[in-house]
C-alpha cells in the first residue's frame, strides 16, 4: 500500500514528551512520556541494540559526521525512523530514557538563509543521533546530558532531520527530557550551545518551542555573550537573562507547539487535582489526547481530520499538520530493585494503538518489531531518502496501515464509529497485558536475584513476543470486524 505524501507538509512542527517525578506517581516511578511526529511515510521501527565494547580508534558514520567510538556502549532500545541511526525515544539498560523535540530558533534561521544563498554551513549531529549517543554512554540521566552537550559543543546540529527536505528545510535544534529513576533533566540546544534545567520533583513537559526562561541550573560558555553579540538580548538586561525569550525565532508560529505544552500541563496538573497522583493510565490518555473535554469539545468533525495540532497527531488533508504520531512511548524508571525498567510503546497514532510491553533485560526484540518497509532500515542523510512504502512484514506498516482502514478514507468518514470498535478490543487486551506484566515481571526479578540472568532475559522476551502475536491476531480481528461498518 503506496502513501501519497503532502508536499504542502515539509517543516518539522510537532512531538510532545513530559515526564512525571515519582513524588507525583501512582507507582512511585519516574514516567516518562513521548509522541513522535513524522511525515506520513516515516516508518518508525523499535530497534535494539547490545552492550557492546569497540576497538580503540574506531569511528560512527552518522548522518553528516563520522565521530569516534566510545571504548564501551551499553544495550538500548529506541523508536527509530527507517532511514536514522538514532532515536526519537529510546531507554538504555540503566534505566535512563530519554524524548526529544524539534526547536526553532534565530541561529538556526541564520544558518537556513544562508544555506539558501549557497553558504557552506558545516554539517553535525542530528538530535536523534545525539539522543542515543547519550543512552549508549551515560548511566545516570545526569551523564547521559554531559555526553551529549559535548559532543553538541564540539559537532553542532545543522542538517536535515526531515525524510526528503534539504537542510533549510529540515534542519532543526532539540530540546529533551533526560530521564532516570531518581531525577529528569531538560536540556535545550542553539547549535553549538546549550542549556538546562534539573526536575527533582512534580512534572515537566515540552514541545517544539524553547521552554526554559530565566531559571536554569547548567548552560554552555558563552550562551548569553552570543545572544548579546548577536543583538537578541541587551546588555543592560544580561543579570535577567530570559533563554527562552533571547533565542525564539519568532518568525515561527508559536500557537504550533504551546497550546499542546499547555495541555499537557493541564492534564497532568488535573490528574493531580482529581487523583492526586498521575497513573499509567492518566500518561495513555495524556499521550491519546484530542482536546477532548476542553472548550473546544475536541476535533469539530473527527481526530483524524484535525482542525489543531492535538498531541495525538493526524495528518491534515490542508498540510499544517506534516503527518502523523509516527510512535509512542510511555517509559516506568523504577528505583528499587524489585521491578524492572518498561518501555510501553505502539507505533502510529496511540488513539489507534497498543501499548506493547517491552523489556530492555529481554536482550532482543522480535523481528517484526524493527522491519521497515519496501524501503527497508538504513543510514542514509535524509535529503537522499526515499520514502517508505507498505510492507505486510513491518509491525509499524501494519499498523499504519490499520489507521488508513480506520479512518475510510482522507477525510475520516468512517474514524469515529469505527476507532470506538478498535479501541474498546484494544483497551481490553491493553489492560491483560498489564496485568500479566506484574506478574512475568515479579519472576524475572526473582530469576535474577538467583544469579539466572539468561532465563529472566528468555522469559521477559517469550513474554513480548507473545504480547506481538496477539497484538497481530487482534489486528486482523478488527478489521474484520470493522470493514462492514
């Protein structure tokens, strides 16, 4: 199945991560969570990759740059565009997790105008990349921010993140949640430098627009000087620095990204406010969310002709939206020793999906999980992509390919009465798979405790691959049943 692309859609606008402190969790853990937004081609396969160690002197080849390897790098499993040796989301065998967002800035306006004019501008290391360098090196959330803001300071960020768009197009900064069991950092990047915030406690939560003002806890040398040279804050004002404020390029539609920020701090502050604490299942419907019970009674015709950009996002026929939630991830960072790191995580849009239990210790993935398309899964710099294509061996296709069914056609005719159908036999086996989760999870601890780290590891894979048949078979299922509504 061939998907037309948008050619109105071609600018990186949307990605939502929060992350929610275990002082505010119904768990005790640290929850992190992410939607990643790609264009409508952009599978998105999960990827898994050992701890490994590297000979002395040997290189990475990413995007745009090689780098040298580090002597060690730990197991991660990241959501991986088909085309990126990074990560959208991903979470290391320490239990460090980590989300990323496309952020638009005035150096990064610079560097595009000039590359327009046929200016040289020198290429380095895309987010995503920088995402899972900070997970195969950094045990703490803490070290996983100290190895990524070295290697921005020495490499930068210019280059197209975009399948198929040159870099004037394409190139942007991030900003991120770092996560481990005990704090988050956000951290905020402008080229070659950077800033951040430590979360010890409550939430947080970001989209594509620089969220840290005049309160932070580390930057680079030299941030405000260059803000100040380059005339975005005035001297008069440098011991009221505002980050935020300096290094927002304006230019840029701010109402994109901050009514979906807001709305995830509105939710998160309800959960509170209602609940008293946020559960698992406040994070799915945070990540689900449509502005839904909100002034605007969520999507005036159906969530998949979207008239805003929601959290859960869906392609627009007019373009503004510049695809869909490409995947999903709810990360639980436990701090004792009885529970284990979970990374919970469907690709496509999460109204549509299932969240999969997934184990960093279960040292794999079945195989369908990290298929792309026609295409298939490479490195490659994005201005030299082709776009992907369906594939009946790529769980992410499969997927997408259930949202098209869903929705009947590109206007959605047929999404509300059919995504009710799907999503009460979703939430169904959503929810034994929590249950039977606890459980597989209890025995892994007790295999490991017992110095059985290889059945723990069999056992927690057994468990997923499981969870990936049913998932299927359950696909098939509704569609069936939903063809003759």
């Amino acid at each position: 199945m061939a998907l037309k692309s948008n050619s109105k859609q071609n600018l990186p606008w949307s990605c939502d991560t929060f992350v929610v402190l275990p002082d505010v969790t119904a768990n005790g853990a640290v929850m992190l969570g992410k939607n990643s937004d790609r264009p409508v081609f952009d599978c998105q396969p999960l990827m898994y990759f050992p701890a490994r160690k590297h000979e002395a002197g040997s290189k990475i080849k990413l995007s745009y740059v090689e780098i040298p390897q580090a002597e060690e790098t730990y197991a991660t499993i990241g959501s991986s565009p088909y085309w990126c040796w990074g990560y959208e989301e991903g979470i290391n065998e320490y239990g460090v997790a980590i989300g990323n967002e496309a952020i638009f800035t005035k150096d990064l306006a610079e560097a595009a105008e000039a590359a327009k004019k046929g200016e040289k501008i020198p290429e380095g290391i895309l987010g995503m990349e920088l995402l899972r360098l900070g997970l195969e090196r950094g045990k703490t959330a803490r070290e996983a921010l100290e190895v990524m803001t070295t290697l921005i300071e020495e490499y930068g960020q210019w280059g197209s993140g975009v399948p198929t768009s040159d870099h004037s197009k394409g190139a942007y900064n991030n900003s991120y949640i770092i996560a481990d069991k005990t704090e988050a950092w956000v951290l905020e990047t402008v080229g070659k430098h950077w800033i951040a915030k430590r979360v010890g406690s409550g939430y947080a939560a970001i989209s594509n627009e620089p969220s840290i003002r005049n309160k932070w806890d580390l930057m680079s040398d030299h941030l405000i000087e260059n803000a100040i040279s380059k005339k975005w804050w005035p001297e008069e004002k440098r011991d009221t620095f505002d980050f935020a404020f300096a290094y927002t390029d304006f230019k840029r539609p701010l109402q994109l990204s901050h009514i979906r920020a807001q709305r995830m701090r509105q939710l998160l502050k309800q959960a509170l406010v209602e609940q008293g604490k946020v559960s698992f299942e406040w994070m799915k419907r945070i990540l689900r969310d449509h502005y839904e019970d909100t002034f605007l009674e969520g999507p005036y015709f159906n969530a998949a002709l979207p008239d805003f950009l929601t959290i859960c996002m869906h392609s627009s026929p007019a373009g503004f939206t510049w695809g869909n939630t490409a995947s999903s991830s709810i990360f639980i960072l436990p701090k004792d020793d009885d529970h284990l790191p979970v990374l919970w995580w469907t690709p496509v849009t999460p109204c549509t999906g299932l969240y999969l239990p997934i184990f960093i210790y279960g040292k794999g993935l079945p195989e369908i999980l990290s298929n792309a398309g026609t295409v298939g899964k490479q490195v490659i710099a994005p201005p030299e992509v082709k776009e992907d294509t369906f594939s009946e061996n790529s769980y992410w296709w499969i997927f997408k390919d259930l949202l098209e069914t869903i929705k009947g056609d590109e206007y959605g005719s047929r999404f509300e009465v059919r995504q009710k159908i799907v999503r009460e036999i979703f939430d169904e086996l959503e929810n034994s798979w929590i249950i039977k989760t606890a459980a597989v999870e209890r025995d892994a601890v007790s295999l490991m405790k017992e110095g059985k780290d290889e059945k723990a590891a069999e056992l927690l894979w057994n468990f997923t691959a499981s969870c990936v048949n049913e998932a299927l078979a359950t696909v098939k299922k509704v569609k069936d049943i939903i063809s003759s509504v």
